[in-house]
C-alpha cells in the first residue's frame, strides 16, 4: 500500500486507549474501514450507517458512557450541529460532544454549513486513517482537557465561596471599610485588620481605574442600585490579583445613602483559567501557532476587511511529505520536535518574504490568542492537525506574489532538518485558495485550499496547485 492508504500500526497513549468514538456513515465499506482504523489505535467505537440507530448498537455494546466525539457523514447530518447531528430523541450521554463531519471532495455546501454550524473539524473522505486517526485524536484530546479545565474552573469556584471571598461595610462618611476579622486577609495584609480607610484601598488600585471605580460607586449612591466590578489589585505584599467588588447602597434613618455594603471576592484563578481555556481553545499545544479554529476567525475578519477594501486574501493549505516515516523511524518525540522545527522555519521565512517581522514576544508571525496579525495586514500561519499547516495572506494585490512565497517556502521546507541527533530531508505540497474567486468564507477557502493540496500531491513532491473547479 501506498503511505496514504497504509493502515497505520502506531497506538495512541493509554489515556487515549479509552475514547469513544460514535461513527455514523451510509457507506457500509467506508465505514468499517474506518471504525477498523480507529479500533486499531485503542478507540471504543460505536458504528452504524443511520443516527436513528445509535442508540440501539449502542445498547447492543453495553455502552452507556458519554461518547467522546461524534464522526458524522455530512450527507446525514445536515447541518451538523451537536443538537441536530445527534437528535433531540438521542439519549443524553451522545447528545454532549464535538462533531468531525465526513464530506465528499466536492461537497462544499456539505462542508461550509457544518463549520458555520459549529462542526469541530472535517475529514474529506478518503483512505488516508493516519490523518483521520490524527483529527479524532486532537478532538479528544481537547475533549479531555476542557473536561479537566472545566472541573478545575468549578473546584476553584467553590474554593473561592468558602474562603477567598471578603465582606465589608463602606462608611460614606468616614471614608473607611469595615469587616469581620480576616475580611481583608486577601488584600495581602500581615495581620488580621477589620477595617481599612478608602485611601489604603485605593493604594492597591492602579491609578488608572480610580476613575471606574469612582464612577460606579456614584452611580451607586446617586441612583440607589447595586454595582459590580472587576478590578486589577497589587497586594500589600506586591502580587497582582484580580478582585471583583459587589455592593449595594444602604440608607440611615433619616433616608440617606450612608454606607455600601458588600462582598470582595478574589478571582485570580478563576480569570487565570478562562485565561488558559482561551488558550486552549485558540493555540496549537506543541508549537504555540494559532489553531485551525483560531486561523479561521483571523481569516473571517481578513476576509471581511478585504471585502471592504476590494482586497483579496490568499489561503495555503501545506501538507509534510510521508512525514510518517520520521516517527516510525526515530519515534514520537523525535516527530514533536521536527513539527516545532519545520515550524519555526515556516514561521521564519514567511516572516522574511512578506516583510512582517517579530511579533512581540515572540519570533513567530501570527502566534498566540491574544496576538492581531490581520490588524497589521500580516500573513497568519497556523497548525492544523496533523502535519498539515495553513497560511493565510491578506490584502493580496497581486497573486503572483502569492505564487512566488509558496514556491520559496516549499524550496526552504527542502534544505536538511537535524533532528534527535539525525540528518532528515522533509518536503511538502501545497493548495492555494483565493478570495473572492474561490470562496467568500474562511471555511470554504480552507476547504478549496485542501483540494487543490490533494491535486499537488499527486504530481509529486513540492508540487503546489491553485484550486479549480
């Protein structure tokens, strides 16, 4: 067999073995090949060829477990959602995962309203198990880490009830918090104060959100309504923290505001959290470039600003040359650091032929959640599954130039790669998109952008096509 049609022999970690996988597909061939596959790699899968009878093969397997992922035939699934691939009639444990969904080469339609309809991934049916086997293993493992994250986040959150969370009494008149004893023990005070003056407070405020919170507070006070507000603080001690202050007026006997009362709860590892879930959810794991889901908002707002300006925007899908062959020959670790190398050397010369430069803090165009390369007109490369890239190039006035970088970096990906001690040669091929002629949405561009990389792929190494109909 060839290396795409190979079944591949490698197993996937012991916390993986586990998954359950529930794959619905009409072709009966097709899919037992596949559950084959994904059996083979230590997955627990549940297949049938309609939805209407997942829940009867799943009785019939004694399985009762949330499924980990739901691998869908676009055709099937319509629109593909969670809610509408399952089924409202779905018994509630295959109702609650993300949705791989299955398209034929040319089903577009397929493809573009399962991303629009929150689909996780797709797969374009093929014989290619290494890189279905690559997609499932990514979407479950990001399963198990939103899973974790989301009982740490509720842990946290119930830490923080119980003993992270401070009462106090604000005198309009003496300008001076009061509480019980160790209300202001999150502050960062030595010893246990019960009560502090407005000025010691603000202290710990940095002076450009006095403003916000003067601001609420008298909105508070003139109007008689509660208010809620997350603030930065630097302790007594000097770390930062993230505190959110909820108040309400309180009046004395003669009917005036004289006093807010209220609670002031630390939520530093609550945000901190959020902080990770978003990266996550927006950041390739191994090598820190943005992931498909995060390349294909950025290339949604290069898109939408290219339609402003009557601009067009390049997508390069980019996929490694029998890149197998390095993990089968110097193992999985020795395969992470040549995906990080080749990376980094995609990150560099890309910078170098569109003249972007360093992001900063990082050597990488386009890196990390919180970075905005398409406010700077960069190009965005990103990692998807696999050992597939992406690239992304807006405001694109001539294609040539297009043409000319994807040429460069492929004759780059060619020059040798040290890896575990061991000279590699790794070469690629890539499909090129272009908005508008080619599609108006990032997922269709991607889409087009994968299928004309199966055609380079067929005329050989560092081959690249623009799609065609």
């Amino acid at each position: 067999m060839s290396d795409a049609t190979a079944m591949p022999s490698a197993r996937p970690d012991t916390a993986e073995r586990r998954a359950l996988i529930v794959l619905v597909d009409g072709d009966a061939v097709w899919r037992e090949s596949a559950a084959g596959a994904l059996r083979g790699h230590g997955y627990d899968v549940i297949a049938c060829g309609s939805l209407a009878d997942v829940s009867r093969e799943a009785f019939r397997q004694g399985a009762s477990r949330a499924a980990d992922l739901l691998v869908v035939d676009g055709a099937l699934a319509d629109a593909a959602t969670r809610r509408a691939a399952v089924g409202d009639d779905q018994p509630a444990p295959f109702g609650d995962c993300p949705v791989l969904i299955i398209a034929g080469a040319r089903d577009d339609e397929v493809i573009e309203r399962a991303l629009e309809a929150d689909a996780a991934d797709f797969f374009i049916r093929s014989t290619h198990w290494q890189l279905l086997v690559e997609r499932v293993r990514r979407l479950c493992r990001m399963t198990d880490m939103k899973r974790e994250l989301l009982a740490s986040h509720d842990r946290l959150a119930r830490a923080h009830t119980s003993a992270r969370v401070g009462t106090f009494d604000f005198d309009l008149g003496s300008r001076t918090f009061h509480g019980s004893t160790g209300s202001f023990s999150i502050l960062g005070f030595d010893t246990p104060r019960t009560a502090i003056s407005a000025d010691e407070f603000l202290r710990l405020v940095p002076r450009d959100r006095h403003e916000v919170l003067f601001s609420a507070t008298n909105h508070a006070i003139r109007a008689d309504v509660p208010f809620a507000l997350e603030l930065p603080l630097r302790k007594v001690g000097g770390d930062w923290m993230t505190v959110r202050m909820e108040a309400e007026p309180r009046r004395n006997s003669d009917g005036r505001v004289a006093m807010l009362r209220g609670v002031i709860r630390d939520m530093t590892e609550s945000v901190r959290a959020e902080r990770d879930m978003e990266r996550l959810i927006s950041a390739d794991p191994l090598t820190g470039l943005p992931n498909r889901n995060r390349f294909l908002a950025l290339c949604t707002e290069a898109v939408a600003e290219a339609r402003l300006h009557g601009r067009q925007v390049a997508v390069v899908a980019l996929d490694l040359d029998r890149f197998t062959q390095i993990n089968e020959s110097l193992g999985q670790v020795a395969g992470d650091e040549a995906i990080c190398t080749i990376a980094q050397r995609l990150a560099g010369e890309l910078a170098r032929l569109t003249g972007a430069g360093e992001c900063p803090g990082d050597s990488q165009p386009g890196v990390g959640p919180e970075s905005e390369p398409v406010a700077r007109g960069q190009a965005v490369l990103a990692r998807l599954p696999g050992d597939e890239f992406a690239i992304m190039v807006p405001m694109v006035q001539d294609p040539w130039h297009v043409d000319a970088m994807v040429d460069a970096l492929l004759r780059d990906l060619g020059l040798p790669l040290t890896i575990a001690g061991t000279e590699c040669f790794v070469t690629a091929c890539a499909g090129i998109a272009l908005y508008p002629r080619d599609g108006d949405t990032a997922g269709l561009l991607l889409a087009h952008a994968d299928s004309a990389l199966a055609d380079a792929k067929l005329r050989g190494s560092r081959s690249f096509r623009w799609y065609a109909p």
